[in-house]
C-alpha cells in the first residue's frame, strides 16, 4: 500500500504513474494485438470490421471505466482517511453498483446491437463480422466490468505495480489465444474476442487472490455487505457523472466513426491503424492523469488542499514536457509503423493513416492538459465539471467531425478529435481554477469565522462552510 498524503508529491505521482504507464501501454498492446494478428492473417475487411466496430465497444468500455472508476473514488478516500471499515463498506457497495451496470450493459447491447452497426454505417460487406465480434465481447463484458472495479481497489490503496502484473500476463494470454483460435482454430474474427474475454476473465481471477492474500484490511466482512441506501448514494454522486462523461466521449467516437464508416474499408483501416499507434504513444499522459486521481483523492480525504495544488502545478509541467516530446516522436517514427498492421501493404492505406497523424500531433499538448485537471477534478470529488466539459468535447468533436467531412473529405474528421481536445481542455482548466478559489475562499472564511469567536466578538461560529478539504 502507498499512502500519497505524505512525502514528495513528485516523487509519488511519478512513482505511482510509472506502474501505470507500463500497464496502459500493454493494454494497447493488448488492443493493438487484437488488430495486428487480425490485419495480418485475416487482411483488410477484417481489420475494418473490428475497426468499425471499436467505438461501439468502447462506449460501454469506458462506461464502465469511468463508473468504476468514480465508484473507487470513494474507496480511496475512506483510505486516505484511515478509515477502513468504511473503506471496505464502500468495496461491497462498488461491487453492487457493478453488478447491476455489467447486466444493464449487456442487455441493451445484445438487444440492439444489429440496429447500433447499421446506424453507425458499418459498410455490408463487412457487417456480419463486426456483428460476430461484438456480440462475444457483449458477453464477456461482466469480467471487463470487474476486471476495472477490481484494479481501482488495488490502485485505491496506493498499489499501481500489481495491476500492471496482471495486465502484462494477460496480454500475453490474449496474444497466445488470438494467434491460436484465429491461425489454428480458424474462428476469425470471433477468435479475437474469445481470446480477449479469455485473458480478461483470468486476470479478474489473479486480482481476487491477491487482494485476498496480500491486503488483510481489504478481506470483506458479513457486516461489510450490509447495504446503505445513503452510503450508495454518496458512491453514486461520484460515479453517474464520470459514466456519463465517458458515455458522452464515447459517443463521439461512435459518431466520427460513423462518419469515417461512410469512406469505406480502405479509409476505415488506415483510421484504425493509425488511432492505435496514437493511443499508445500518448499513454505518458493518461498515466500521470490516473495517478492525479488516487493523488488527489488520498489527499481529498485527509484534508490536504495545498498538497492538491502543487501535485497538479508539477504534474502540468512534466504533462507539457512528455507532449511535446511523443508529438515530435509519433510525427517522424509512429507514421512508418502503420504498415505493419495491414497484410497487403496498401501505400493509399498507409498515406491516409499518416495524414491522420500528422494532424494530431500538433494538439497532445491539450490532450494531457485534460488528463490532468480532468482525473484532479474526479479524484476531489467533482465530477460535474469533468462532464461539462466532456460535453462540450463531444459537441465540437461530432459538428468538426459531420461539417468538416463534407467540406474537405476523410481529412476532416482527422482535425475533429484535436479540436475537441482544445475546447475540453480549457473548460476542465477554467473549472479547477474555480473550484480551488472557492475552496481557498471558503477556508478564509471560516479562518476569520473561528477567530472572531475566540476573541468573543460572535458567541458561536455560524454559517461555516468548512471543506474537508481545507488545510
């Protein structure tokens, strides 16, 4: 376990987020193996398929993401605040929360998965097997449901290498069982997802023995399952609004995707391929975000405003450094890595996938700026701001996305997503500007407030607003 609420905060953020970066990076790696083995042995429409598909996936993805993630906020908290009764009381209220989102999700994708891929334009000839795909990861989505819940406990208690193991031995199980069920089974498309529920489910397995084995203050209680209508309330405030954020950023890919699904197969593998190599070389940022959110929400707890502050003044100055440096990386080496992904190389696939890349680049910058204030804002328990702007990402990525398309082709969409990320990014800034001026008001009040009774001028100290946390 890792307490953040001492020591140097940059040293602990950095610390913590290396683990993380390793662990995102295979992640990609897991995504990316799934399109690589695919592109390979099964050529360009079955990579499409799974390309036109993606978003539609990761829209319950990162629901699940995001409301685990805010559901574990709490958890962290209750950690940080040395209280762990609560702590494990907020763990079985998690996991109720949890099960109830996995069967909501899988119930409305298996109803309406055809409608869903012939609204998002996804091209005839590829249609059955973006069906075929989806629907076994559909029913594999309880275990990727746990498999986040699961990690955020670990991570909630400051524990960001052991997630990483896990992340690592299942991406090598998932390599191995795509590579088997696909060349040796012959199941295409359908083997990739097989493969990845697999591997998933595995890992969901590891983590229970650990935490189990490892974290004492962590083993449940019969108590502990007793359920709280006002404790689930306080885990839902945190965790409706970060699914919603994540359902509202999803959306926009399933919009832009839809989109791009209108230019066909050759234009929808280059997207594919590219975004992959983009989602790996900008995992620098999303680690240090992820580990602003256990920062922030450790420090949250234990009353240490300041200490917010100054991990996120650090964290915006290494963000900056790490952007312009994978900009100018993905720009001269990530462009030539496309062809890796396509069995046939295709130099009108290739150069497309390029084009992408070399419009997004220029952007990173604000990119990490969301990570930052976005993941501090959620782990202070603040979700509001996180999903304005996220509303406002997808209001401009969707317009940018359907205007822009129209006017200068596929190439319009590529400057969709950058664009997007400028708007999100100063509405998340401006936000945590707000809110740290009110705390920091607040904390002056009551300051004045308390001595103001001490030296007898008020009999009681009334109309406090006192924050937990404020120093």
């Amino acid at each position: 376990m890792k307490n953040m609420t001492q020591g140097n905060p940059t040293k602990l953020i950095l610390l913590f987020s290396l683990p993380l970066l390793i662990g995102n990076i295979f992640q990609q790696l897991y995504n990316i193996s799934d399109i690589l083995i695919v592109g390979r042995l099964l050529g360009v429409n079955a990579l499409a398929a799974l390309g036109s598909t993606a978003p539609l996936y990761f829209v319950f993805l990162l629901i699940s993401f995001g409301f685990t993630g805010g559901l574990t906020v709490i958890t962290a908290q209750k950690f940080g605040a040395k209280n762990y009764d609560l702590m494990r009381k907020s763990m079985t209220h998690c996991v109720y929360a949890s099960t109830v989102l996995s069967v909501l999700i899988m119930s409305f994708l298996l109803s309406f998965l055809h409608p869903f891929l012939i609204l998002m334009n996804v091209p005839e000839v590829i249609l059955e097997d973006s069906y075929n795909f989806m629907a076994v990861l559909t029913g594999g989505m309880v275990m990727i449901v746990f498999y986040n819940l699961l990690s955020g406990f670990i991570r909630a208690v400051g524990d960001s290498k052991t997630p990483l193991y896990f992340l690592i031995f299942s991406t090598v199980l998932n390599v191995i069982f795509n590579f088997i069920l696909i060349y040796y089974a012959k199941l295409g498309v359908v083997g990739s997802a097989l493969g990845t529920v697999s591997a998933i489910t595995i890992a969901v397995i590891l983590c229970l023995m650990y935490m189990y084995k490892k974290f004492p203050i962590m083993r449940l209680k019969k108590s502990d399952w007793k359920y709280d209508k006002g404790f689930m309330k306080e885990h839902l405030a945190v965790a409706i609004p970060m699914a919603l954020q994540f359902s509202v950023l999803s959306l926009s890919f399933m919009i832009i995707q839809s989109v791009c699904n209108s230019f066909g197969p050759d234009v929808i593998a280059a997207f594919t391929a590219a975004l992959r190599i983009e989602q790996l070389a900008t995992q620098p940022l999303l680690a240090l975000g992820i580990a602003l959110a256990t920062y922030s929400a450790q420090n949250w707890g234990a009353g240490k405003l300041a200490r917010i502050r100054k991990g996120v003044r650090i964290s915006a100055l290494i963000s900056l450094s790490i952007a312009v440096c994978i900009s100018l990386l993905v720009r001269f080496v990530g462009s030539s890595m496309i062809s890796i992904f396509i069995k046939d190389e295709s130099p009108i696939i290739i150069e497309i996938g390029k084009d992408y890349l070399r419009i997004s680049t220029f952007f990173y910058f604000f990119l990490g700026m969301i990570f930052v204030f976005r993941n501090t804002l959620q782990g202070m328990g603040k979700p509001l701001i996180p999903l304005i702007g996220s509303c406002v990402e997808l209001a401009v990525r969707s317009f940018a996305a359907i205007y822009l398309a129209k006017v200068i082709g596929y190439k319009g969409i590529f400057y969709a997503g950058p664009i997007a990320w400028v708007g999100a990014s100063l509405v998340v800034m401006l936000g945590y500007a707000v809110v740290i001026y009110h705390l920091k008001a607040s904390k002056t009040k009551n300051y004045y407030l308390m001595n103001k009774h001490r030296i007898g001028l008020c009999s009681s100290i009334t109309g406090s607003n006192q924050t937990p946390a404020a120093e």
